[in-house]
C-alpha cells in the first residue's frame, strides 16, 4: 500500500512537473519570438508587439510571485531563458568586436541610473529614454554609434516598512516613454530590501533582454552613501547627483561614488545653473582620488544635465556609448556579468533561506519560543540565531531529500 502511494506521488509529481514545462516553454516562446518582417500591415505589427509586451509582463509577475508553485515555474522559465541565449551564443564565432559581441549574441547593455531621492532619476530617465528613441548620433567614423531599436525600463519603488506597500508611481514621471511603441518600462516594489533593488531585479533585467530590449535602464529607490548592490545587476553605473549635493568631501566620501561610472549633475537650468556648476567642479576634484575603473575610463566623468530643458543629454548618452565601447575592447563586461552571477546565486541563497524559515511551521514554533527566551533575557541573539539556523539546515535536507525521492 506504502509502495502504491509513493509511486501515485511520484506520477503526480512528474505530471505536474510537466505541466509546468509545458506553460513555462509557451510563456518563453512568446517573449522571445522575433516580430516578423513580413507583417502585411501596420495593425498586424502593432499587435504582435502589444502581444509581445502582454507576455514580458506576465513573466516579470511570475517571476516576482511568492508563490511556491510559481516559484518552481519562475525558476523553469529563467532556465529556459539562459539555455536559448547560450544557443544563441555558441552559434557566434567572436572576434571581439562591439558588434558582435553584443548585437548578435542578443545581450543588451544595463545601465543603472542611482542617486538621492528627490535628484530626478525619473525625469531624466523620460527625456533621455525618449531623447534615445528619436535621435540617431554618429559615431567618428560617420556610421551609427549604439543606437538601441527597443529600450526598457525598470524602476525600484521603495516598500513600506509598515504595511509593505509600494506606490510604484515612478512611471507617472515617465508617461511619454511609457506610451512609446519601442519602450517598455516596468515599476517593481523593492519589497524591503536594502541595497537599491529588488530581490528579483537582476531575473527581471533577463527576461527584458531575452524580449529583445537592447537597452535597459534600472532606476533604483532613493539611495544612500552605503548602498551599492546596483553595481551588481548592471553594466554601467550612472549617479545622479542634485545641485548643492555636496563639497569636495562628500565627493571623497566612500560608498556608492566608488562604484559609479559616471556622474550627472541633474537639474542644471534655470536658478540652479550657478549651483550645479560649482557642484560638478567639486565632484570633479574628487573623482581623481578614485582608484582606476579599467584602462581608457580612469575616473568617472561628471557632466551636466537638465531633464527639463533636455540640454546635457547628447553628451550623456554619448559617454554611455563610449564607456560600452572601452568595456567591450577591455572584456570588462563579460568578467562583471560572470562576478555578478556569483553574487546573485548567494544572494537567492539567503533569500531562499530566511523564507523557508518564516513558512516552515516547525521553525515558526521554535523561533516564536526563541523570541519568548529572548525577551526573558535566556538567551543571546547570537546563540538563538546558531540554534535557528541548526532546524533551518535539517528541515532543508529533508525537503530536498522528500521532493528528490
């Protein structure tokens, strides 16, 4: 009887397990698919693209579901997403060039657009995306430099700490690019979580760029000096820094402006012209204190820019293009993309486990029994945290072992 209802469990497992696959490869193929070039009309395209946005968007919700079963069937579809794009490259004999590394090989370049709260990320992220879309600069050679087909757009929108909430309003700033038919823009709740993102950012940034988006901008929540993990979901760094943001110490000051790529001192019209120059001349006295980023991107540069008045967003976008090109030269973007993987992999560890925790009634027992004892005054927090830990290793080993089975 034992045997009948081990071997009942494993059919319905694997039929599930199947079903999953099946909705997952469905999902991804509809994401992924190419629009065809012999649309016969103007409405057929369109459709196909709003058809195409529709699937990104339910990905991006599976994929930021709490959910176990949607958990497994996310999982399921960033695989299927990874195994395409590395068919996709072993099938590109490189040489190492810019256009074969990144056009061909479908990866898009991820910038990430940081800065204080209230510094205008969302603004200039409009007006440059836009800027981006409808203008075509050509490089020294007189040929097109990176000009993006598609761009998206991912915004962090802080949680509440009371109700967890988010108002995820960053694309109300954005209504023209949001609206554009080669943009995507995409707002996510950072759900608690400190470092700028979210805890999916880096899977989000992936299936935008298994759409074809060969460009995407993450903007992340209102950041302080301390937190850097946006330098580990993008290629290149943008710091947005408000007039009057600082002197020359605060430019000296550790944290964030370490990792930046570059600086935009935002809102450089009108009254506060005189301010974001003076604010830009510190900035730039203290960039040359920065260790070197790689060889031809010494130190970030510091430019000026208004989202407003749309003055500073050619040279922007055009030190965009050039830190893409060095990085490409450098082989700098393939060493980051492979450092981040690591961080992202240990990263999902943590989450993983501090969920298992909370959702296991066995350890919500013992850890509302180690929180009486702490109260009490029994126990070290220390010592209660290596005795949680100790149920959280046994309680994994035997799902692993249960679902393996």
């Amino acid at each position: 009887m034992q045997q009948l209802l081990n071997k009942s469990t494993l059919t319905v497992k694997r039929a599930f397990s199947c079903q999953m696959t099946r909705r997952t490869k469905d999902l991804v193929a509809s994401i992924v698919s190419t629009l065809s070039d012999s649309t016969s009309s103007g409405v057929e395209k369109e459709t196909l693209i709003l058809q195409k946005r529709v699937a990104l968007s339910r990905a991006i919700t599976l994929i930021e579901s709490q959910s176990p079963t949607h958990m497994q069937q996310a999982d399921l579809l960033l695989n299927h997403v990874v195994k395409l794009r590395g068919e996709k490259s072993t099938h590109v004999s490189g040489n190492g060039d810019e256009s074969d590394i990144m056009e061909q090989k479908g990866k898009a370049f991820r910038v990430g657009i940081a800065g204080a709260p209230g510094s205008g990320k969302s603004s200039l992220i409009e007006s440059l995306g836009t800027h981006i879309l409808d203008n075509c600069y050509q490089g020294d050679d007189g040929k097109c430099s990176f000009t993006p087909e598609k761009i998206a757009v991912v915004c962090i929108d802080p949680s509440s700490s009371i109700t967890g909430g988010s108002i995820l309003g960053d694309k109300t700033r954005m209504m023209e690019l949001s609206r554009h038919p080669r943009a995507f823009v995409r707002p996510s709740p950072s759900k608690g979580v400190l470092g700028g993102l979210s805890s999916y950012t880096n899977d989000v940034v992936s299936l935008c760029e298994a759409a074809g988006y060969e460009l995407v901008l993450v903007e992340t929540v209102g950041l302080g000096q301390s937190e850097v993990d946006v330098s580990q979901a993008v290629d290149m760094l943008v710091l947005i820094v408000s007039p009057g943001g600082g002197d020359g110490l605060q430019g000296a000051k550790k944290g964030i402006l370490e990792v930046a790529d570059m600086l935009v001192v935002n809102k450089a019209d009108g009254p506060l012209l005189s301010a974001a120059r003076v604010t830009a001349a510190d900035y730039k006295g203290a960039t040359h204190f920065f260790k070197s980023r790689m060889e031809g991107w010494e130190t970030p540069p510091v430019l000026l820019a208004s989202a407003e008045t749309k003055d500073g967003l050619e040279a922007v976008w055009k030190e965009i293009c050039r830190y893409r090109k060095i990085a490409i030269h450098n082989n700098v973007l393939r060493q980051k993309r492979s450092e981040q993987a690591h961080f992202w992999m240990w990263k999902y560890v943590q989450e993983l486990i501090t969920n298992k925790m909370k959702s296991d009634e066995k350890m919500r027992t013992t850890a509302e029994e180690l929180e009486t004892a702490l109260v009490q005054g029994s126990i070290a927090p220390r010592a209660a945290a290596t005795k949680l830990l100790g149920l959280t290793t046994s309680v994994l080993a035997a799902d692993s072992h249960t679902w393996l089975k």
